[in-house]
C-alpha cells in the first residue's frame, strides 16, 4: 500500500526542469471578510503551487471549506462561492502539482470532525516521521483518506487527551518531525506554527486590527496588511477571541531554514525568514559573477526566476542585462504538445529568443538551479540558433547533489542531474561553452546567519535522521563522492 | 458539530414530494471489463440516487477510485476515465440528492489506506447507531472525513484485531444496528453483505462465470448476467481469487425487508427481495381498487412510479387506464424555477394534464405515496383545470405517519403530512374529491411474507431502538393518535 | 460546396430509429416577462428538437439573442442569461440533431442587420427551392453563413423593395415553396406565418393580453396561455405595437398538413392543426386494432411516443394494456456506448423488459412508426429474451417509403427499410411473429379531413415539385414497386 | 442599428490602461500538419488577442472551421479538434477583446458559401469606409451577421465579377479604405494581403517548403521556419497547387506602418516591417533618456511591454535597471474583483511592488504609453507605499492626443487623458514627480524610415479621409490646441 503511495509519486514527473514545493498558506482572524482577503491572499501565493486551491472560512459556529483542482481563479471563478464562506476567521492554501489522480483527494484545507468539533488544517512541508506515524497509528486501527502530512497530524490532535486544542495540537506537533508550517482552524480559534528548525517560512501581519499570516509577505501585501515579523521556528500562535498568544514547541538542536526559498521559491518582493528574498537574490549573482566571471557582452536571465540574480550578476560583472528569452505567459501550466514527435516545441511554446539581442553576442545565461537539466539544454539549442556566439551558464545555486526531504520535490537522486555527473559533463550535456555554479560557501556568505539555514539538497548535511528507506537503493550516498559519473 | 450535520440534512429539503432513498449498489469479480460492467449497472440503478456518483475498481495490486457529483454519465462523461480503472474487480455506488456543499466529500465509494492497505466501502442504508458509534470512537481520537455511515463501518474495520479481511468485516457489521447494504473492495478481495434484519435490498448474479451484486436485478439485466438469488438477510458474501463463500451475522429477532421499495423505490422490471417488483406493485393496485372503488370513468397514474398501481386499479376496477398526465423527461433533477413568484411553474413544467382524456371524465388519480402532499396538489390542479368532472385520489400504499430511520429520507415527523392530519384533512388540503388509501392490512396481504416486511413508517413499529433524539421534539408519538390535527 | 453540404447532412446518421423532425418555436408578444415566456415554452417543446436553443428578445430599440448547443435547460443554464434579454417580445427555437460540426452555427433563431435594422427569425420546416433561391442569390453576389433555410429567407427579406417589413416577408415567403412556420422578430415587430399547405403546425393564444405562438399548445398550457386557434394555412400574423392583424399568403392548390405530427412528433397533450394530438393517436390505435387483430394476451407501447397509441389499440382489441418495456430516462441524447463491439447495449441501456408482464404472454408490441427497423429488431430481441411466448408487431402507420421534403429526417431512401423490402421481409428482419402496418385508408379514416393531410412519406403523392436531384439516384421511384426486394 | 454597434462598442471599456489592438493573424500552405502548425502559430501571437481564436483548414476539397470565445489553447483544449481540421492548408486568427455578448459572432475566421464555393477569411486592423460599403450593400439587399469588417469584404468578393478568386479579392480590396492584413482560404488556395499604406504588418516564411505567414515572425520561430521577408504594402501573395505568386494594388499616396507596433504591440522578439521589434523600441528608451534624463537612482519598467524600453532607458542614462514590479501572470484576463469598493485591489493583484529595490530610492518609472492614465495612477501609489524617494515617469511614446481608426482600439477623444490635459496636469493626476514623454522627432529619429509611419495618434496626422462622425462631437479637433484643458 505504502508502495503505491510512492509509486504514485514517481509517476508525478515534474513538467519542467524546476523543483517544486509543496504549497502556499494564508491565514486571517478577526475580519468580517476573512474569506475574500484570504481569496486575495492564495492569488499573491499562486507560485507557491498550482495544482489546487481551497479555503475554510468560520463564522464562530460552523466551519465551511470549498477545494478543488486548479488556480485560485478557477476554483472560485464561481462568484458566489466566497458568499458561501461567511466569518471572520478563514485559512487558504495553495497545493503545488503531482499526479492526475490524487488531486481531489489531496486538495486542501482537509476538514474533519472529531471529538471536539471542527477542525481543519493546511500546511506546507513534509515530515520525515508521518509514514512511521501513519504506520503506528493505522497499527492501533486508524484510516487515512489522503496521503497529506495534514491528515496525519490531524489524527495526532483527535487522539490527544489535553485539555486544550492549543495543547492537543501542540502535544501532537512534539511528535512530528521534519519541516512544517501549519495552519489549523476550529470554529473559536486560529493557530498557526512553524517547525523548530524553521524550514518553512510564515510570517504575521496585521489589517485593521486582523491578525493575518502568510506563506510569504506578499500575500499581506496585497490586502494591504502590514508586516509585523517571521514566526518563530516552533513558535506555536493561537488566535481566539482572548487576542494572540504563543507557546513554544521544544527548541530544535539547531535552526535550519531553507535556503531554496531564496533561490527560487519566494517572491522576490516577499520577505522570508525575516528577509527580502530579491535582496539575497541579488547577493548570489553578485557572489557568483565573483566567483565566477565570463568574458561576455551581456547577461540574461532564465525568466522569470533568475532575473534577480540575473541583474546581481550583472551589476557585479560590470555587464550589461538583457532580456534575451521571452516567456510566454499564456501557456497554461497543463500545455501538452499536440505533436507527438516534436523535440523542442515544449520550450519553444514558453520561450522565444529575442535575436536583436542575441546575434553575434557571448552571452551569460543566469539560471537559479539545475535539477535534470532537459530544459536547459534545450533553452541553450534556443540562445544559439538565435545567433549567440558564446554561451556562458551561471547558476546561482550549488549544484544540486542529494535529495530533499523537507517538502521540495526534487524527486529522487537519479533525476538529479549533478548526483550522476560531474559540472564538466553537465556543461557537454546541456550544451554550454562554459557552465560554473555559485559555491556552498559563496551562497553561505551573504544570508544573515548561515548556520541558521540548511543546505541539504547541496551538501547532504541533513539537520535530521531521514527516512530509513532512504539508504536502500533510492539514495547511494558513496555515489555522492563522484568517483565514477554515469552518462549524463 | 453533529448538530451541524443535522442542521445540514435538514436544509436539505426534498425538491419535490417524494420519498428519497440513498442509493444503489453494483459490484463485479472476475471480469475483465469491471469498471466498464459496473459503470453500466450504475446506469441500470440511476433511478436510486441522482447526486453523485463513482466506482472503485482492483487490478489485484491497487484500488483505484473515480467520483465525483451528478449522473453517472455526466461523472464518466470523458471517456478515458473507465480506461483508468483497469481490472477484474470494481464496486460502484450511486447516491440520492442532499445539500449542495455536502455533494463533494459525501459521494462513494469511499477509499482508505490502513494497516492492510487498501479498502473501499459503498453502502446504501442507515445505521441506527452510527452516531453512538461515531461519538465512541471520536473519544477514542478518531477523525471523520464525512458523515457518511461508510467511514463510520470502514473505522471499525481498520480497528479490528480479527485475522482477516473478512472476520474482520464481520465482526464490526456486528457492532452496527441498522439497515444496510454494503459492498468493500481491497485489491484482492470483494464482500458483500446485508444486514440482519434484510432491510436494503441485494441481488447475486453471474456473467460468464463472474460475480455480479446489484440493489437491483434491472442492472444484472442491462449487462446480460444471470440472476442467481437475493442475499440472505445478515448474509456476508466473500468473493476472492479462492470462489465465492458466505458466512452469517448472528441472525435479527425478525427480518424486516423495506416494503417501500415495492411501493416506490425499486424500478418495476427489477427482482428485488427474490420477487418482482412489478407484480407486487401491481397487486397494491388491485387490492387497492378492491378496498377503495371510485365512481369513475378512467384511471390514470402520476407517472411514472404509480403506473403499475394504476394498471393494477384499472384492472381490478374494470376500468379503463389512459394517460392523463405526460411527465416532460427533459427536465433536469436541478430545475430551478427562474420564475420568483411563480406557483405551479415546477409543476406545470414536469407534467402537463392531456385534456383530451380528462375533460369531463371523472378520473381516479392513482398516486403511489404521499409525503408532504404539496405536489399532489398542484397535480390536482392541473387535473382539474384540464377540465376533470371528478377527481378521485387513491394512493397504493397506507398513510405515513413515522419517519424513516433506516435509509429512506422522508425527513421529520412534521413533514409528513398524514401524522399532522387525518385522511379527510389531507384530502381538503389537496383538492381531491375523495382520497383513499391501501390499507396496511391490504398492503400485507399481497407479499408473500408479511412478517418479514417492516412497515414502520406506516405503522410506527420499528425493529429496532430508535436514535434517542427521536422521542425528544422531533416525533411525539402521542400525536400518532391523531386526536388533535393541526391545520394541513 | 453544395455537395459538401450534402455529405454533412448524410453524416448526420440519426442515433435512433426514429424520424426526427426540425424544431420547435415560440414566440411571446406585449409581456414583461418575454424572454422567461419563452424559455418555458420551448422547455414545453424539447421534444421536438434536442440538439440547440436560442432565444431572441427585443425591448423596442434593440434585438439581444442568445443560443448555444445543448438543450434548453443546458444553454440557458446561467441563470443571468435570461436577465440579458430583456424587452416585452421574443422568439425561441428549439433545434435537432444533425452533426457535431454545424452545431454552432446552425443554431437559430439567426439574427441580421441589413438595411431596415436588426431581425431575428427562426423557423421548423423545409424549404424544396431553397437550393435554388441560394444558388441563384449566390450567383448575384450574396454570402451564406448557414446552411439553414432561415439564412435564405432572411435574404430574400433584405433585398425586398416592399415598403414595410410585413410586406416584404409576404413577398419574400410568396418566393419559397415548401413546408415552413417561420417566426420573424424585429426591434418593433413580431411575424408569424405558416406556408400556404399547411404542413407545419402553429397556433395561437392568449396570455394576459399578450399574443402568443407556438409550435404546439403545450408550450401554451406551461405558461398559462389560453388556447385561440391554429394559424391558418398561409396565414402571415404581424403582431406590433398597432395590435394584431394578419395577411394571407397566395393559396396552395391544397392543404398537406404533415400527419406525422399526429403519428409521433406532437405531444400527446398539445393540440395541433386545431385538433388534440392524443384523440388522433389513440383512433389510429383503435383502427389498427380493427385492421390488423392478433390474438395475443396484452398489448405494451415502444414506450413513451407509441403510449397512446397501443392504450386505443387495446381498447378495441379488449386486450389488456401494459407496461412491458421500461424507458431509462437518465440516459442523455448524447449516449455513446464505451463498449466497444456490445451488440446491443445501446436498446438494453435505454429499455428494460419487464419479465413479469412478459414472460409466458403472447404479446402485441404497439409501434408507432419503422424507420430502419434496427432498434426494433433488438427490442423484439429483449422483449424475447424476457420470455414472451409470441410477440405481434403492429404499426400504427403505414410503410413508410418515401422520403420526406418537408422537414423530416428520414434520410435517403436506402435508409427506409419499407422502401427496400416487403412487409414480410421486415418482419422476418425483426425476428416477430407477426407484423402489421395501419393501412393508409384506415390511417386517413380517422383524421378530421383527410384531403388536408400530406402523406407522401407512405404514399409518395407529393405536394409539391421535388428537389431535382431526388430522381437522380438517390430516391428510384420504380423501387417503389418493390417488384424485387433487396436484402433487408 | 449601427448606433447600435456603436453603442455596444462603447460598453466594452477597456479593462486595464492599455491601447488593444485587434488580432494575430497565421496561415500556412502545402504543410501535412496544418492546422497543428496553425496552432502553435497562434499560441505565439496570443499577446495580439486573448478574446476568441479559431483555425481553418483545408484538405483540398473541403474548407473546415473550429473557432471560439478564449485563449488558442482553451479553444482547441479538447486535443482531437485539430484533427479534425485535416488537410495542408490552414489559417488562424487571434482576436481581441470587445464586449461579452459579441463574442461568439465576432470570432474569425469568418466562413461563407458563396457562389464559387466556400471561402474563410480573417483579419487585422479597421477599414474607414466599412460602414459606407455595409450601408451601400445593405441597401441592395445584403445581410450581415457580424460587426466585422471581414464580412464586409466577403461581400464584396462574393458580388465581384471577375473571372477568378485571385482577381476578385484583389478588385475587392481596390474597393476598402483603411489598414488591414488579410487572409483567405478557399478549398483550393491561401491568400494573404496588405493594405497600400502598410499599416498591419505580415510576413512571409518558409518551413519545409511551405509556405507561411503571420502577423509577426514569433509566429514562425516557433514553429521553426525560416523568415524570408515582410510583405509589401498593397501585396496580395496567392498561393495555390501552381506554387506562390504575388499581384500588389494600387499603391496609397503613402506607406503608413503603425508605429504603435513598435510601442507596444509587436513581442520583442519579432521583426515587423522588417525591423526587429526589440531593437526600435530600445531605440525609443535610450532617446527618451537623451531627452528626457532624470535625476534618479534607478530605472524600473512597468513589465512586461515596457522593460526593453527601461534597458534602452538604462542603458543611456547609465543608471540600473531593477526589477522594482513583479508581475503576477496568473491572473486571467478576466480578473474582476469580488471586492465591490475596493480601490486598488485590480493593480495590486496584479503588479506587487518590491520594496527592498524601491525603499529610499529616486526610481524612474519607464511606461511604453498612456491611454486613460488610471492603472499608472494606481501603480505609482504602489511604488510610493513601498518607500520610493521620487518617482519619475518617463513614457517612451509621445502623448496619445487623437483616436485611431487604424485597428487600435483607444476608443474616443474623451478618454484620452492627453487629449484632455496638458502634461503638467497630467503628472499631477497620475501623482508622479515629474512626467516626460518621448517627442515625437526623437520617436521618429529612430525608426528606418519616419515616412513610411502612421503617427495619427499622436500628431492628428491621418493619411486618409476620417469616418463622417469623427468630426461631429466624438472628436473636437480645435481642442487639439489644449487652448483650456479641462479637469484630468
């Protein structure tokens, strides 16, 4: 059983060459439009995932939820659907792509009833111990519906014997173990809480005298609510008609933010962990411009997400930023090619080279990070038929070696391009005249507090035990060493 | 919270005056083309439950599920979605209308995974003790996804400590009071089972050597199976890849077969508690004309569940059946006047009288049940303005005085408007020159074993204990006697 | 580009073995409430067309339509349509089915501009010179979007040089020759008109002072209208803000009003050419009794169109009536069997023989007319298979051997299994004990005035000149003879 | 009723600040694949047209048409549509938006029979004399379903004369007066034209012997053919089985390219008028910073169409270019705020403003134009919430003072801001601190040929003859002067 769960997921290909994350959050208590702003909310968060949407909003007696596959604007294109949310509290969510089948059941919020009332959940992250948990629990007689860490957890609050919810959920969130940020709504109370490693980011803010919390700082920004701070790692907060409060979950042995929130995931107007993402964007391509010039006319960026780091490199590089790729922005994220045979016209349906710009040129392409690397060989065939004369890749990120346990689908090792091979085979596969990747130390370097971020996915450093099926075949960490690299 | 769920069944007001049941069941073993079979067969038993449909189909390693609201051709109307159901086995499940949010999380089947990996559940029925039973297990820190009495049995399987699959069906369909018809799906087993007391009904057949269940034996008919026989009462049929056998719950202090499913559920060319429907509804007819002559010209039916009373009447009467009122099948079940203050519109756009047969007629209106009578006196209406001399009701089956408490949604005590009002009140109330009914004791007397039917709604005899809200405001049993009758 | 024309309409296979005629229309004059009129009455008129709706309404200044594929409830489901369609007029139109492809742009009613403004018009017939009038107009120069006769008409309109917009539809319809009741909307005018033989039917009411249309007086019933009378044969009513008045066409040298509106299009309940459709179709039951007895034990209805017909059949033949098939009326228009190579699942998925009625009786199958006979063969196959002992098809119309010119799909003569084979051989194609067909004499017999009704679908004494590709191949008249028959 | 037209053009108020333009054109000949090149083609032109999409294709015999309301890939989202559009010759047509209820007639391309047979047609831009022409033909008797001007020039091939399709459309097109490109395709030939003056663009390519054109050549790099050059003003380029030949019409007194293509319309990365788009517009930037500096710290563009005006702007001025506006590209085009009084939620949804790029910056805002002024109005206050120190606007267009009738739909004087209000006033309503536009000679100092463009919209200058109304009222010339201006 647990095997076609993981079956399921290898079947979820990624669509492209990026890795995914798994989810945005919104949060609002104390609004007497709590479903719209979180409407409002998910629409600033939409980045975050793709695959589906839904609210649960309270209205003090009754919590009420509409989920469902798609954008935000698909699953409430029905105008009267947020009238059908009624209340003051509400929280959102985001869900990002896996497989066709496992979408209606996995959509969240989840909402269950149980021994206390109402209760639903959301949350962004991925536990290492949930199928230990779900192993236990389905031991002692439980059933799960759905594959979500949330469902997991949610049995861990039913089956608590505190008095409290706040307490039964902090009780049930001790348990738990790997990177999480929760979002939890009754019908009296919001809670919200972050892992003690602080993998995932959320943050507070304030409208109106509305408490409000967010994946990302934009998503206040567009409710024109204020940023007041980042959540604590294992700061639990409970919203009620008492006002705000917080407890802590027990602290963790060190603090691991992720430091791919930087590289790719946020919004680079967002602010993350207490910083502005397009601030440590720009840094990278400035460390990596450092550590790794080019003698080149100009630089572009992979649109849309490294073109921080795009403009960081070229500031630091004294080159001149272009836009050299144009993205199609009405190519739905579900284009399928009506060719069968056609190699490239995936990428030529998102991307179109601008030649004025390109022709006759040594171009620096900035991308933020490789995982299989098919995408970008095919962007590179793009840059030189338009005429480049040289092209340069830059990415502002290590090279991805391990996998990621912690809510980032970069599938398994063998998809990762750099555990197989060296940079230099990297370069000849995608095809590039040179290809450098910013260091683990360089992007240390200009975050705050480097210690306080993890770095796993390029250095294998897990802050915890992973999972135990881990080490049997899926991940051969001897390869890690490279001694040998298989053909990329 | 379980308030809720009540608030929520009671706003789901019946759109028109009949009584609703939840549901009809298929289930195939053995057969390559299993999901193709059931999704046939749920076609065959549509008339059971309009709301949402689904079926769950074994390759032998992975259940596989496709749900979702409406017919069963709008829920399978891409084609490709059988093709995703592969295997020998599948269950299928159609469900009866309720509220508008419910819909989603409230259709069948219901997949879970727990300790031994996959099971699917669809039943049709109600558990007498489900919320007792829920509340139990909800302080033991169970969740629940729906309030659907499917999870509240696929709980106490997952619970059960029994050694295998089935003892462990077995034994939690002990621990449950109430009617029901159940169907579950592992990937390498089917059950079937009814409960005790023989209230829903459950047919065996066989196609080409597979096992075939069905509510209704119409759907063994539309794939060409053979009907074999009816379950037992408490009968739980094990279909695995070792043949077929049974075992038996401890057996009810008496069988109590639904006697509404002659009256009105079941379609009448089907076979349902070993007999046809038909024939009996037919002998409600004839006794009916028996015990209830009209003065009359013809007899018509409100088409087209009381057809087969009226040709049993006209029969019976020596009188000569016409068709007096044409049902529009074009109408959808979701029509919704866009007339405000429009009175009869959704009459009026459901039938249309045939004058040409009712003018100057006195006609017997053969109806097969009344609920809360408002349609049946619009009906009257337009019977009358299409120029009926005289127009006398007769109704194939006695008063209904006591709600349903085992699957049948005929709501609360108020709503049925014959344990408000005596027959004469009822028959101001709907304009009809006379009103009679079949008498319990006639209505008995045409099956074939009156002591195995339960005929509660009609006479307040119920086999079991009755949900302990039910003396409490929501039925005072002293009004049975009807001393008093309040305004109609 | 004709002959693609041509090869569209002969793809257009029908789905069933019925005739299928084009559309249904209503039109609603001096009421507020014009457009949600309108929408009842063509709810009322489903029947005579599935495929698409549309309506037109005006409010004095300007004409706003709206039409889509789909049946009337399906286009109009947006419950704000209706509120875009605003004004005291409207015409409605109701479409059959022919292919996929011409949906969209055959759907009426068609809305112009041309020199006098706007105008709407939407019509059920045929026209026979319509290929003429278009080639000709083509030839001067005029573009065609449809291939509906409406589109021609609304030429001939627009290059009238007649004063006002009556007079120049009455010289445009002076120029048609064929079977037509066309309704014609401008911003401050209502036109309806019937050609001079009669074949379509459309009558007149009455609804708080409002002028109603309509294709049959059931569209009048569901509103409320009063009944006033049928237009007559070449009448042209102009309905504005002067009131009524009416012109009247040249007359034909006879009425030919299509008896297949009584055999099997019309409602039972509607009354058309002034006469009720149920009295016609019952007396065609009773005289088919007379010609063509049989000695059986019941008598059932290819339900629901033959209902009335076999009620009057076994009237007269003091054979007990039944309900021997049952119709599944969940199954859409659209249903495509996901089976492959299943032979007959398509007629088990839409009847069900009810065993109980059949088994062991010799059975008279009342049919209301035979087309290609292919889904009769597989009934008589389930009605078999049920267990009747002998089962005696009877018709309650002659052979049909003729294709129809005036509005109903019968296709190319190859395609009318009487136009190939004798009566003998079509009963043996069947599988019956028996067949027999209503004799024209006897079907003439009971209709009010016989000289008044077309019949050249039995008779092939048409009315009019036939298209002049008819004798060329695709109708042979000397098979009429039937000297040899083909293979069946 | 052509107030009418009006009136309903009127409604369709633009939903953002942008001038639209009307469609992208593709046509495709002697290719197996066709319709799926025509596809993707059009998937590279949907910036020209989001409203509606539709492709024709033949097979040599038979013209066959898919078209409808949306993007190319919701339109032909159902993946067996292209095939059935088989055959090696196809054209498709993008289209703007207008009004909801025209959208379903108003798509193209527009199909006909006529008397040489079928024929499809779509175009791009406005004609000046299509009214006359309609009104002229409608007063000998035409009909016409759509406000588009293609159906005005079908008419008109339809009416011709002479001897063959080539010579009909070329005689047709001597007749209309305005900017248009155009394509035809009969069962037997693809013809594409432009207007005299040059004022759409077109180009032809070349794949695999093929022969392609589009409205701009994203359209064959996407698809991988080969551009060969623009087409001529007044070229008319027939393609059929005798291969590609070109008849050109009377030349115009002038060439009249609209320079709007170079602002705004055309992607950057396609070359129109044999010019590559990106290389004019950054032309536009760096004069406008020649013209028009600005004391700041950095450039930011409104993205997307402004960014490669802001790199030329950078570039010259030698200040950075930031990316201060992060674009949200999942909102659809169809965004309305469920919010009912919510000033700024439309911008912010939209457009999120990065703080830490802004803060405490003096940020030139780089804007290609400005219509109504409202959407930048709202954005400058984003960019000052978010702490920018000044903000100044440079617009790399001149002020848009006169309507177009040229396809550019800035719909009437009144709602040109700049026709209203002097630069000063408008500053201030826009809230900038300081406002430049471009001039109108650095404009033209940087295009290859400043004769051959159309600068009517900014200078008044029309090359032809203005429809009659313009001058009464719609359009008050002496206001040009900007003698009072009026409140902004």
């Amino acid at each position: 059983m647990r095997a076609v769960t993981r079956r399921e997921r290898r079947r979820a290909a990624p669509a492209d060459d990026r890795p995914r994350e798994c989810c945005g959050l919104f949060g609002i208590w104390g609004h007497p439009d709590a479903a719209r702003h979180t409407y409002f909310g998910l629409y600033a968060l939409q980045h975050r995932g793709q695959e589906a949407a839904g609210i649960a909003a309270s209205d003090g007696q009754l919590v009420r939820l509409h989920k469902g596959p798609g954008l935000v604007s698909q699953v409430f294109a029905d105008r009267t659907t947020l009238d059908r949310l009624p209340g003051a509290a509400a929280i959102g969510h985001n869900r990002y792509s896996t497989t066709g089948t496992s979408i209606a059941r996995n959509a969240q919020p989840i909402l269950i009833e149980y021994k206390r009332g109402q209760l639903a959940a959301a949350h962004n992250g991925n536990l290492v111990n949930s199928a230990d948990l779900r192993r236990a629990m389905e031991d002692e007689g439980s059933i799960f519906q759905t594959t979500s860490d949330s469902e997991v957890v949610l049995h861990l609050v039913a089956r608590s014997r505190a008095a409290g919810l706040p307490e039964a959920i902090a009780e049930s969130l001790e348990r738990v173990v790997g990177a999480y940020s929760f979002l939890f709504l009754s019908p009296e109370m919001l809670v919200a809480a972050r892992d003690p490693f602080g993998w995932r980011p959320l943050c507070l803010g304030r409208l109106e005298g509305a408490t409000v919390v967010a994946s990302e700082s934009c998503a206040l920004d567009i409710i024109g609510a204020e940023y007041v701070r980042s959540l604590d790692p294992g700061e639990v907060l409970i919203v009620d008609a008492d006002g705000e409060r917080s407890v802590h979950l027990p602290a963790a042995p060190r603090q691991a933010s992720c430091i791919f929130e930087f590289i790719y995931f946020a919004r680079p107007d967002s602010r993350i962990f207490g910083e502005k993402a397009d601030k440590i964007r720009r840094a990278f391509g400035r460390r990596l411009a450092e550590e790794a010039p080019a003698d080149s006319d100009i630089v572009i960026a992979v649109p849309d997400s490294a073109n921080t780091a795009a403009l960081g490199y070229a500031e630091a590089a004294g080159l001149r930023f272009e836009i050299g790729l144009i993205r199609n922005h009405y190519v739905g994220r579900t284009f399928i090619s009506p060719y069968q045979h056609e190699r490239d016209i995936d990428v030529r349906v998102k991307f179109n080279p601008v030649a004025g710009v390109l022709k006759g040129r040594r171009v620096v392409v900035v991308e933020d990070s490789i995982v299989r690397g098919t995408t970008l060989r095919k962007l590179i065939g793009l840059v030189r038929s338009a005429g480049a004369a040289e092209v340069h890749v830059r990415v502002s990120s290590p090279p991805i070696r391990c996998p990621c346990f912690y809510g980032i689908d970069m599938s398994t090792r063998e998809e990762l391009i750099a555990s197989r091979c060296e940079v230099e085979a990297i370069r000849a596969h995608i095809g590039a005249d040179s290809l450098r990747y910013l260091s683990v130390e360089g992007m240390l370097s200009v975050v705050p507090d480097p210690r306080a971020m993890c770095t796993a996915c390029f250095t294998g450093d897990y802050p915890t035990a992973v999972p135990e099926d881990f080490h049997k075949g899926q991940f051969d960490r001897s390869r890690r060493t490279g001694a040998e690299s298989k053909s990329c």
